[in-house]
C-alpha cells in the first residue's frame, strides 16, 4: 500500500511539471505586446520669463545639441534637460527640475541646461517642452 501511494504521488507531481501547450502561445503573446508609451513631466516648476537662451546646433556627427538656461533659487534643485523623443524630423526635450548633483549652486541660481539628442541626424524641428507648455521652438537645417 505505501508503495503505489509512493508511485501515485511521484506521477502526479511528474505531470505537474510538464507545461502545457498553451503555455508557449501565452508566452509568445506576452513577447509581442507593445511597451508602455514613455511617460513625461506634466507640470511645469519654471516661469516662462525664467527661461532664456535656448540654441539648437548639429555637431560633427550631426546630432543635435540643445542647450539654454534656466533660473531656480531652491539650490537643492537644478534645471535639466530629460530624455529626448525623436518622430521622424522632430524632437521633443522636457524641461525638468532634477536634485543638485552639483554640491553647490549655479551663479545667480541660473542653471545651464544642456543635452545632446543620439541619432538625430534627421532633425529638423526641435521643442523644448516643460510640462505641457512649449519653452521653444528651434528650427535646425537639414544636412
């Protein structure tokens, strides 16, 4: 009697361990599912009036570089620019407050925020956004 529940248990827990056949389908749908859209800053820390000489240059690669300035007197803060979401001849940029990795504060709390978009040899159009306002519009020529 011991040994046939021994037997029973060990080809119960035998088929317990083979996988379905549905388990590859579920698995190859679950590969196939589009990532989640990037999320974005909505709201804006930075007046429009303290924002200011924003630029757009392509580089020797023809990547474009942004760069401008921003005020913010909470020097535990600094003015940064996120990652860039590039659609065919247009770039966006986000404006954001990020934590002072600085260890002290930028001259006159104006913060040189700077970034160079990868694979933007296409760019045309370049928008710095911060939240869901537009900061500037930076026209670039094509190459």
């Amino acid at each position: 009697m011991r040994r046939s529940i021994l037997v029973l248990a060990a080809l119960f827990g035998a088929a317990g361990c083979s996988q379905s056949a549905d388990q590859p389908a579920a698995n190859t749908a679950t590969a196939n599912t589009a990532a989640p859209a990037k999320k974005h800053p909505t709201y804006c820390f930075f007046k429009t009036a303290d924002t200011k000489a924003w630029a757009a240059s392509r580089g020797a690669d023809g990547n474009v570089a942004v760069k401008g300035q921003a005020h913010l007197p909470d020097r535990r803060y600094m003015a940064a620019l996120g990652d860039a979401e590039v659609e065919g001849d247009k770039a966006t940029l986000w404006l954001t407050m990020a934590p002072n990795t600085t260890g002290s504060g930028a001259p006159g709390d104006v913060w040189d925020a700077a970034a160079t978009i990868p694979d933007s040899k296409e760019v045309e159009k370049v928008t710095v956004l911060c939240g869901k306002k537009s900061v500037a519009e930076l026209p670039l020529k094509k190459r």
